[in-house]
C-alpha cells in the first residue's frame, strides 16, 4: 500500500521552511525546487517527502532532512566550474542537488543495492553529470584524482587525511564528524597555502560511516 502523494501545498511549505531556517543562496533553493524528494523515498513514504524529516530507505541507512540536505549544499559555496566527491550516495538525492549546481559530481556507495537504484533514479532524473560508483569511501581511488568539493553524508569519528589530501588548494570539505552513539558536529574545512582551517557548525546526528563494501546488499 502506497501513501499518498506530496501536494503542491506540501512543496510550498518545504521551500518556505527552507528560508525561515536561513537557507538564502537561490541557487540551492532552486535545486531544492526542482528535485523531486518523492522519487528518492520508499513508496511508503513519498506522502512524507516533503517533511523536514529524515526518512529510511534501503540497508538501514537514511535520507536525510531537507534543511541539512540545503545547509551541507550552501555551505560547499559551489561554483558551476567544480568537481564534486559525495562519500555516502544512499538514496541519491543529494547528489541529485549537487548535479544542478556543479559541473561533475562522483558519489561513493558501499551497497549496491543503493548504488544500482540511485543510478537509476539519476538517470530518469537526467543528472548525466553524475558518475555513482560501487566503492569504500575511507578509500577513495586514486584514479579519481582530487576535487573542488567534498561532502560526506555519513559521520566519521575523525575526518581521515587522505580524504583531506583529495581536496584542491581552496577547496571544501563538509562532514558530520562525531560517534554514532553520541555527539556529533557538522564541520566545515578549506585547504589553505597553509593547510587546512576547521571550523565546527551545528551539531548534527548522522548514521555512521562504514569501511568496505558490504559483501551483502
């Protein structure tokens, strides 16, 4: 049994939640916009796929809140000259709202089930700009070479330095740092001519992180 589908009232509200919380680049806002939420939830789900809610899909992870979905995109600063690593695709949603505002996104995902249905929904979606690939993202390929932005969208204990080495000098990094059964801070980090400036934004609770690829799902 389905639930009901989302109402334009429900669209309405999502994006006026998204600027009563402070989200004001229009560039994401109108990424939010054209993305359709619904495609990427349960069919359970997709009444809810405009609440500010995280939802579960697939292998126990989730999809996260619109608000921090938005908030991680506009703090990236994104430019539509850049390349974009996403660690963590799930549903595929957020990469969905990368493609709209980077040249080239790579998303990195541990289960192929994920994997495989997000490239699906990407590709109804028409984000050719978007390479999913079946991989561990404690250990990003080389042959990816480094990149303008990263985004991690699942909580590292410590954010590991070959992660860092991958970003471009004035790149970005964004990343729910923390423990998966306690505190866990969004945090932000640009590499200088010096190295790298950290600073810590809201606290934040994400799934964890996980080395490998399942050998399951």
């Amino acid at each position: 049994m389905q639930s009901p589908q989302p109402t334009p009232h429900d669209k309405m509200m999502f994006q006026l939640n998204l600027r009563q919380r402070g989200i004001s680049d229009q560039a994401v806002l109108k990424a939010m916009e054209d993305v359709p939420r619904e495609l990427f939830v349960t069919s359970l789900d997709r009444g809810f796929a405009y609440r500010d809610t995280p939802l579960g899909i697939a292998c126990g992870q989730t999809i996260s809140q619109p608000f921090i979905v938005a908030y991680m995109t506009e703090q990236l600063d994104l430019q539509p000259s850049h390349r974009v690593l996403e660690i963590g695709t799930g549903s595929g949603y957020q990469a969905a709202i990368l493609s709209k505002l980077a040249r080239d996104v790579v998303t990195l995902e541990r289960f192929r089930t994920l994997a495989d249905r997000a490239r699906l929904v990407l590709k109804e979606l028409k984000c050719s700009n978007v390479d999913v690939i079946l991989g561990d993202g404690f250990d990003v390929p080389e042959t990816l070479g480094t990149f303008d932005r990263i985004m991690v969208t699942a909580a590292m204990e410590e954010i590991p330095e070959a992660l860092l080495g991958r970003l471009e000098p004035g790149g970005v990094l964004i990343a729910p740092v923390g423990p998966a059964d306690d505190k866990q801070v969004l945090v932000r980090v640009v590499r200088t001519a010096e190295g790298f400036d950290r600073q810590e934004l809201v606290a934040v609770r994400f799934v964890p992180a996980l080395e490998g690829i399942a050998r399951e799902l």
